[in-house]
C-alpha cells in the first residue's frame, strides 16, 4: 500500500493526503525550555501540507467532471497537484519558469505530468497556465488563493486536536500567499481553539503578509529577496489579511540565516531534511522568538507550542551544505 489514507472528506471519498503523525520533540522542547509538539506535514507523499488543500481542490472538481489541472509553480504546489491529478487519473501540466531547477522537473514527470516550461517568472508561467486552462473541462489550480485549498488544509488542525492530549499554548506555521495560515485558522476556529495565538512566520524579504499587516491593506512588496523561495508571493490572499483580523495573529519575520540555520539543527535533531520555508517555523523556537515573545508579554506564559513543519521537497544535503557556507553557519 502506498499510503494510509485519512477520513472520508466531504467530497465522500477518502482524502489524497495521509494523516501526519504529530509528535513531541524532546530536543525542541529542551531547547525552549517548554513542551514543543510537531505536527510532521513534511511526511506528506508529495513532500508538504500542499497535498491537503491542493488534493481537496483537485477531487472537488474532478466529482464536478473536470478533466485536466494545470498549475503553474515549481515548488511544492506543482508537485501537489501532479500527485493529486495521478490519483485521481486526470492528466496534468504543470507550467514552470525557465529558472526551475532540472530536478524540479524530472520529479514532476515522475508523477506523470506534462511539464511546459514558459516564462522567466512565475507570473509569466501562471498568465499562459490560465490560458491554457480557459476550456471549462479544465481546472486551473491556485497555488494558495482558493476555499477548497484552505478548506483541505484546515483538516491537519483536525488531525492534531485528536492527537494532542490538551490544546497548545500557541501554534506556529509558516506563510507564503497566505494558503496555509487561512486553513490553519479556520481549522483552529472549527475545532474550537480560536482562542489560542499563531505566530506566523515569514523570513526577510519574502514578507508580504508582515507588510500587509503594518500597513493594515493587502499590499504588494516589489521582489522576493528570500531564499525561502516557495514563501516568495508578492501579495498575500486577503483571507488570510481578513482573517489575521479576526484571530490573535503575531506576525514575525526571521532572517535567512536564522531560517538556515534551523534547518541544519531540525536535520541533526530529527533527522529530517526541510526547506528554508519550514525553517522559518522551527527558527521560532531556535531562534528564541517564541520565547522572546514570551518575556515581552505578547504572549502568556507558553507550556506547549504547535510548530507545523510544513516540509517541502526543494531542498537536498547539498543545497542546506552551500547555504551553511554562505552564511557562515
Ligand atoms: C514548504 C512550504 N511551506 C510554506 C509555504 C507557504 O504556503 P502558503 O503559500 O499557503 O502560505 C509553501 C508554499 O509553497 C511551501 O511550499
């Protein structure tokens, strides 16, 4: 068996994620000086929590007969969607700028997808996927800005209300376009922990949602300097503005190094490789921000922490060794 499915969805079949372990980490919890519990979204198939809201998005429309997905992304939405359209035995094309990386493409074959590549930027490859996905048989998939996208993410808060004994203190998850944060927050609000604070972590340079939020409207920031590429949207989803409103959300950025830097301690804590992007997450705790948090009052006293590691498949032994000389690590 390839994988162990979860509950039946509401589209009444069972989902094409697996439900993720969530488990306490004596070397964070030792680190912080609190219990710090992960919920393990990097054991995903396709590598992150991307399969959740992507996979929900995916079945939805097939029920609805689509017949073809096309995704423009060379990150983990891509790879989200060729697994899902595989198992769902629609066929895929996932349209990537010319700047993605070689083996991008070759995992994404690896599920079976057309790959088309177009575009210097992703903006570039996402304006010929919509073109490509006009005919109304077609489902263009939105990497972070759609309700089925945060409807399947909201299920890995499900998940960790069951497995966690007691509620946290607080949740940590990382944003990009804001896809995962919106599902995290309706998720918290469904399962009755909409009292308790997320820190959403951004890194430096890949800060749009922490733009947004000081300058209180969904606001666009010129380039992605990161190299947590796949947090790299230049506008966040206005769900995720909206609903940042409605919850006790802290946001905060860390640097690449710090995001770097948490990625080679999570690799020789847990043996897990993780992108930046998940870097930025567990840099909460590593880099004492919670913490820091802590002492400053913005949040009460913390006994336990949620840190969703929200994994990502571009990274590679070689990739984290060249960042660790770039950055003096
Ligand atoms: C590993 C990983 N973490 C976090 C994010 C951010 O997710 P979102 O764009 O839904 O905010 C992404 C987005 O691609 C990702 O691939």
């Amino acid at each position: 068996m390839e994988e162990e499915a979860s509950e039946q969805n509401v589209t009444g079949q069972q989902p094409l994620h697996i439900v993720t372990p969530t488990v306490h980490s004596t070397p964070l919890s030792k680190f912080a000086g609190f219990q710090v519990y992960l919920k393990l979204e990097n054991l995903q198939i396709p590598g992150s929590f991307k399969i959740r809201g992507i996979g929900n998005l995916c079945q939805k429309a097939a029920k609805q007969g689509c017949k073809r997905v096309v995704c423009a992304s060379g990150g983990n939405g891509g790879l989200a969607a060729a697994y899902a359209a595989r198992l769902l035995n629609l066929p895929a094309t996932i349209v990537l700028p010319t700047t993605t990386p070689d083996f991008v493409a070759e995992k994404l074959r690896d599920q079976e997808a057309d790959v088309e590549v177009h575009g210097n930027v992703w903006d570039e490859s996402n304006q010929y996927a919509l073109k490509l996905a006009q005919d109304p048989d077609c489902l263009y998939v939105h990497p972070f800005d759609h309700p089925d996208v945060w409807e399947g993410h909201e299920s890995l808060v499900v998940e960790a209300k069951e497995q966690l004994g007691s509620p946290p203190d607080v949740v940590v998850a990382s944003v990009g376009g804001g896809g995962l944060l919106s599902g995290v927050l309706q998720g918290m609000q469904r399962v009755g922990w909409g009292h308790i604070p997320v820190v959403a972590m951004e890194t430096e340079g890949a800060d749009c949602l922490n733009v947004s939020l000081r300058q209180d409207t969904v606001s666009t920031i010129p380039a992605i300097t990161s190299v947590a590429k796949c947090l790299g949207a230049l506008t966040p989803c206005t769900q995720v503005f909206d609903l940042c409103k409605k919850h006790k959300v802290i946001s905060k950025l860390c640097s690449d190094k710090q995001a770097i830097d948490a990625c080679l301690k999570y690799a020789d804590d847990h043996r897990q490789l993780v992108e930046p992007a998940c870097g930025a997450s567990l840099a909460a705790v590593y880099s004492g921000i919670l913490n820091d948090l802590q002492s400053q009052g913005q949040l009460g006293p913390i006994k336990s922490a949620l840190i969703v590691v929200c994994g990502g498949s571009s990274v590679t032994l070689e990739a984290l060794d060249k960042w660790k000389k770039e950055f003096k690590l």
